[in-house]
C-alpha cells in the first residue's frame, strides 16, 4: 500500500542526483531521494575525488624528486606507503559523503537506502539490502542513476588482477607494471597516477591518438611529456583478451604490425562507461525512450515519459559530474513548476594529469575547418612568473577568437589549468570579448596573468614576450 507521497522523487544520489534534490527542496517541494549504493555516487566514492585524493599524493611524491632544486634536501629517498594513502583517500570521501548526507537532512530531503524500482504511475518500491521494501509515490520523477564501468566482452576481463575504474583504489601496494587498457581522460588519469607512485605503465589504446576530443598540439604535449615519464604509450592497438603467463597478466593485442602482447602486474580496464539502468525496468516495458543506451531526453532534461527527467550519465552528454549537477538544477526548476533549457554550449573540460589540461570550446582542428578567419594564438609559462616562482613553465594557453572578438575555444595544459579555464567558461557564458578580458586588470604576479597574456598575443600584442615568438615558444 502506497504510504507517502512526495512533490518530486529522484532515484540515485551522485552529483546530478543530490543536486537536483537540493534544487527541488530550495523551490519549496517536498523531496525523496532513494540511494542504492553510496551517498555521493560514482563521482564522490569512485570518481571524481578519490581520483583527485590519489593524484594530490601522487603528485606530490613526483613534485619530491626536484625538492633538491628547492633547497629542499632529503634525508633519504622517499617511501610510498600504499595503506597510508587510501587511507587518506578513505578520509577524504567518507568526509565528502558525510557531507551529502548532512545537506539531504538540512534541505529536509527524505533519503530512502535501497534499490528504487520506478512504474510508469511514478510508483517507487525501494528494496532495502535486509530484505525489507518500501513504496512511495511522487508527481514527479527525476532518473539520475549514473553510470558503470563497461566491460568490454572478451577472454579474461573478470580473472584476478584485472581491474576497473570501480576497483582499483584500495590495492595493498603499488603494482610493479600495469597495462591501462583505454587511453580516454580516465585511463590517463590513472596511468598518470600510478607511474608517479612507481608502477611501469603501458597504455593501450584503440584509436589513433589517446585523449581524443582534446586540442591535438596540448594532446601532443602531454603525450611527449608522459613519455618522458616512463609510460608507454601504445595507439591503434585493439586488446583481444587477457590471459594469465607466469605469474603476471598477458593482454593479447592486434596492431597494425600483426599480434603483440604486453606482460604486467596488473590490468586496468578503462575503455568507457555505460548507462547504469537498474530500477528502470518498468519504465523500459512502459516505452520509456533510449538512444543507444541512454536515456532520451529533450532540452528540459524530460523524457518521453511527462513527469519523468533524466539526467547525468544516464543521458548522453559529457560525462562530466558538473554537468550532471546542472542538468540536475534544470531538471529540479522544471520540475518544480518553472520552464527551463539545459545548454550545453559552454561546458569546461578539466583533466587531472600533472601537468593538467583543461578547455572549453572548440578546438584549433575545428576551428581552421569551420572559422577559417579566426586567430589562433598560444602563451607559453614561461613568460609568467608565477609560473617560473613555482617551477612549473612547462605547457602554454591556447585561445581561438572569433571576428567579433569572441572566444572561441580556450586550451590551457600547464599548473592550475583545471581552475583557471572558469574565467574562459565565464567569458564565453556571458558573451564577453576579448578586448573586456584585456581591459580586466589581473593580478600580480598570478597564473592567471596567462590568459589575458594569450589574448593579447591574439591581439598581436603580448607584453611579456615578443609577439612573433608567442607562437613558437609555445611549442
Ligand atoms: C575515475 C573517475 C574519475 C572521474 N573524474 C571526474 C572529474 O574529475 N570531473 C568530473 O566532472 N567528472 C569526473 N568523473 C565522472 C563523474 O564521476 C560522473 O560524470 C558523475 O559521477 C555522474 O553523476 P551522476 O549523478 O549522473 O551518476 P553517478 O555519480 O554514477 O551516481 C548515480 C547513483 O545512482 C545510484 N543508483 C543507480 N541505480 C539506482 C537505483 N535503481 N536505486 C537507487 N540508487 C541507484 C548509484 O548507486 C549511484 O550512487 C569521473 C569518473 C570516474 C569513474
């Protein structure tokens, strides 16, 4: 028997879900989220933050090797204590968790632990893990169940040290070697992270080129400097199955040279995610809307279903927990009553190697295709000098303007880049050109100084270097 009914109820608790939950409490409704696994989601418990807790250590222990430099000298080498660090990683999302928790409460959202099974009359069963059920009803229902590692259906994927984005923060200790299979954000990611913890990396990646949507010279960049690293990076190189040889992994690959292999500790499976649909069964048989895998949706975040949104990884998109947490708002405000689009024009892209890329808008390949008039031009830390106060020169800002002075796209790699790209976002969002960034005093001496430096070199005239060698020394 139906016991309670809520405004608006929403089915998974990750960033596009408790954001939307929070959006819809704060508009005056009376709000029920069900959470099968984790408060947080994907993006708190196996994602986003524990990722960036890892590389933080991880990129201190590499930062170590030239404390020298700094006059920072070592007693003796340093040692990497695998325990200790998920242990701090352990801190930092419980800390994160708890904090969801603590804002569902003080939003006065109920939260309901368990497997929320939605019908079409917006009907949510939840199951409980002891067995018990409960059943709510609501007006309206908001699908934010995420996503799931996808396994990629060949021999050995499930055998022992075989390891996915989902399993792979808790290890006793460094691996030896590991084969990353997947050369995508998170692939390279972790590859980053485990070889500054000590691990022989090699990356195999299907494609051409790993990080595919990024700018091909940053792309180009990172990969050179990855290599100088130690990590292997193999491309055009399909994985056929994984089998076990002498104790190690043996991952069996087809190039275009004919069959290799590549031996390691360990296997890192990072080759996409996939939509996770668990408790949408009903819907499905209801006719709820899918394109190849996700769930349909128009620009309200509503599927064909009224009343029912959807948003986050469930929907194609771009994968990221910030435009879930948007799409989540949208969802929530229209839900509420009000009437709003998502967009997805400005959407920042951060990646967290060291050095880190970040970028928004399109591409310099995209933009010689389709705005053959644009000026493309790059800054390169060197010449900024915070920069060179914190040893970190490696890398440059690229920006493409448009004729009117717009920007176009903006691509920094280098320290800080995943903050810094917000005042491209901003300016793109709010339709700024670049003569408004170049009238913007910055501060001194700071990294952001970069980005109006690249705008001025766009203008053809940068102060702190040059302008005909702006674009060389970038490179
Ligand atoms: C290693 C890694 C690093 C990442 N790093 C970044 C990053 O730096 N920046 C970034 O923007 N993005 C990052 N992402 C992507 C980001 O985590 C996702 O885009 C984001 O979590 C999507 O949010 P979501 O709310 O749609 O889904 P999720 O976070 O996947 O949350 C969905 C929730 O729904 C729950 N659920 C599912 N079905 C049900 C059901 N039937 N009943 C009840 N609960 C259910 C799940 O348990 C889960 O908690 C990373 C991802 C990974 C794997």
């Amino acid at each position: 028997m139906t016991s309670t009914h809520y405004d608006v109820a929403i089915i998974g608790a990750g960033p596009g879900g408790y954001v939307s939950a929070i959006s819809a409490a704060q508009r005056g409704a009376k709000v029920a989220i069900v959470e099968k696994q984790y408060m947080g989601g994907t993006c708190l418990n196996v994602g986003c933050i524990p990722s960036k807790a890892m590389l933080h250590i991880a990129e201190t222990l590499h930062n170590l090797e030239s404390a020298a430099d700094l006059g920072i000298m070592l007693q003796q080498s340093p040692v990497f204590n695998m325990p200790r660090a998920v242990a701090f990683k352990d801190k930092v999302v419980k800390r994160m968790t708890g904090g969801v928790s603590t804002l569902m409460k003080g939003n006065n959202v109920d939260v309901f632990d368990g497997i929320g099974t939605v019908d079409a009359s917006k009907t949510v069963s939840v199951q409980k893990s002891d067995g018990s059920s409960s059943e709510f009803t609501a007006d309206k229902i908001i699908l934010a169940t995420g996503s799931v590692p996808f396994i990629p259906p060949m021999p050995g994927v499930d055998g022992d040290h075989v390891m996915n984005s989902d399993t792979c923060w808790n290890l006793p200790k460094t691996p030896e070697s590991l084969v990353c299979v997947g050369g995508g954000v998170i692939g390279i990611e972790l590859a980053c992270m485990f070889n500054a913890l000590g691990t022989k990396v090699t990356i195999l990646e299907m494609l051409p080129d790993v990080l595919a949507p990024v700018d091909a010279e940053v792309r180009k960049l990172l990969v050179r400097i990855l290599g100088k690293r130690g990590i292997t990076i193999v491309t055009n190189a399909k994985v056929e199955g994984i089998e076990d040889e002498g104790g190690q992994k043996k991952v069996n690959v087809s190039t275009e040279q004919g069959a290799v292999s590549y031996n390691a500790e360990y296997v890192l499976l990072a080759v996409s995610r996939r939509a996770n649909t668990t408790g949408l069964e009903k819907l499905f048989e209801f006719g709820l809307d899918t394109d190849r895998g996700r769930v349909r949706v128009n620009e309200h975040m509503e599927t064909n279903l009224p009343g029912i949104y959807a948003i986050g990884d469930l929907v194609h998109g771009a994968g990221l927990a910030h435009v879930a947490s948007t799409e989540g708002e949208v969802a929530a405000v229209n839900a509420t009553g009000q009437n709003v689009k998502m967009s997805y024009d400005v959407i920042p892209n951060p990646i967290y190697t060291f050095p880190e890329i970040a970028f928004v808008g399109i591409t310099e390949a995209v933009a010689r295709e389709k705005y053959p008039e644009a000026r493309i031009e790059r800054f390169p830390w060197t010449a900024i000098g915070k920069a060179v106060a914190i040893g970190e020169t490696e890398g440059f800002t690229k920006v493409i303007i448009g004729k009117y002075g717009e920007i176009l796209g903006a691509h920094i790699i280098g320290p800080d880049a995943t903050n810094l790209i917000t005042e491209y976002s901003l300016a793109m969002r709010g339709e700024l050109t670049v003569d408004e960034i170049a009238d913007t005093i910055h501060p001194h001496p700071t990294l952001s100084e970069g980005l109006r430096e690249a705008i001025l070199a766009a203008e053809g005239h940068p102060i702190h270097i040059p302008p005909k060698q702006a674009a060389r020394a970038a490179r």
